[in-house]
C-alpha cells in the first residue's frame, strides 16, 4: 500500500473541493480548501518525501499553468488528470507528468468509446496511460460517472469490465464519488470489491479521515490497494496528520 498524494486545481489555486459539486447549474461548489501555496509548493514537499504516483488534477479551464509548475517541479513523479486528450496528452507527458488520467474523453454519451481508448494508448503508450473508472452506486451496482460526474455512462465496475480495460492502461485511479471531499469515512464495499477485482496498480480515493480508517483500508485491500487523502489532511486545512500518513504507510 502506497500513499498517493494530490493537487486539486481550481481557477489556477489549490483547493480541496466536493467534487461532486461540480458541473451543476445553479449549485454553488463546495470549497473545503483553498490554500495559500502555489501548486509547486506542494509538487515540491511530495518531491521531498518521495511519494510517487500522485496526481494532479485540472477541475475545469484555467489550471494550465498551475499544473505544468507542479510536473516541472517534480518531473516523473505525478500523474496528470482533467481535460486529457489524445490530443493533448504529449504535450503534458513532455513537461514531466509520469502519467496521464482519462476519464470523460474516453467514456462520452454514456459509453466507452473504444476507438479513442485505442486511440490514446497508441499515442502515450499503456505504460503512462491510467484510466479513472471514479464511480457511483446504482440499483446495487457500480457505475462510473463522467463529465465532473454528473453523468452515469453504462459502464459498470466490476471483475469483468476491470479485466477488459486493464488491457489499455498501467494503473487505475478510481474515486468513490458519493464519499470524495466529504470526510465521512470510505466506501468499504468498494475498497472490498476493488482489492478482489484489479491485478494492477490501483488507487482508491474517498473518505479516509483518520489514521484508523487507514488502518481499516489496509485490511480491507489487503495491503494491494493505494490510498488518496484529501480535505482530511492537515496539509488541506483537515485533522490528520500529513507527516502520519507518509509515516505510516512507508512502514
């Protein structure tokens, strides 16, 4: 289990946000974060404690430059997310990032598009690419969302459709989306299902507040999965205790 860091950018700041806020017409985004360190602030502490497979995020337009400060402060050592294209993604891979994250480019109109999914690994190559299946529950089940999850796509999680789509990529990020940015504790079905389905590098964010949670993590993943924490950091304005987390999961 490794503690993958992140940097959350809104209109060029750092911030820790609930995402599923975002994207809504006539729904105010709910800020728990802002700080007053720039993205290479934090690109440079992570740099030091030498966490790797981070990741940057771009929550919407105007988080360009923010975000390729973070990649040339620490190059290789953060993935990079929010608006990736198979357009775009050299460009971002050049300037440092180890990884790009997809999600809404490839799955669009409810569906995985497969052409662009094949379109983007023969641009990056499978080994930068990581595909975000962030998901909801529906009728008992897991769906992944797109479009700053507001949108369910047909896409259900579980052990076959992981199976099918750890073809494309070198790791999966996936975000518990009714948890994310909430402190309120993780999905533990969830992590459960994850732990029992994936057989690459894969991420899970979403709730973890406490050193206790993250201990409940551990044994819940089998020590396979890795772990983002947020708004429950000291580092975001929370409770826990950044140094404590580095602490504990190089152990």
């Amino acid at each position: 289990m490794q503690f993958r860091p992140c940097i959350d950018l809104h209109e060029g700041k750092v911030k820790q946000i609930v995402g599923s806020t975002l994207g809504h017409e006539n729904v105010a985004v709910v800020e728990n974060f802002t700080s007053v360190h720039d993205a290479s602030y934090y690109a440079s502490m992570f740099s030091k404690d030498g966490l790797t497979g981070g990741h940057v995020i771009m929550l919407g337009p105007g988080n360009e430059q923010a975000a390729l400060s973070a990649l040339h402060t620490y190059p290789g050592g953060l993935q990079i997310g929010g608006g990736i294209t198979a357009q775009n993604a050299s460009r971002y891979l050049d300037a440092g990032a180890s990884h790009v994250i997809v999600t809404s480019y490839i799955f669009h109109d409810g569906i995985l598009d497969m052409e662009r999914l094949k379109k983007l690994v023969q641009t990056v190559g499978k080994k930068k690419l990581v595909i975000d299946l962030s998901c909801r529950k529906r009728n008992g089940k897991w769906f992944v969302v797109t479009d700053k999850w507001t949108k369910f796509s047909d896409f259900e999680v579980n052990a076959d459709s992981i199976r099918m789509i750890e073809q494309y990529c070198d790791e999966l990020l996936i975000h518990a989306v009714d948890v994310e940015g909430k402190r309120s504790g993780m999905q533990e079905a969830l992590v459960t299902d994850l732990a029992n389905w994936t057989t690459i590098p894969t991420t899970y964010a979403g709730g973890v507040r406490s050193l206790e949670d993250l201990k409940r993590f551990e044994q819940l993943g089998h020590g396979k999965l890795h772990v983002t924490i947020g708004s429950a950091l000291d580092i975001f304005g929370g409770d826990l205790c950044y140094r404590d987390v580095v602490s504990y999961c190089k152990k």
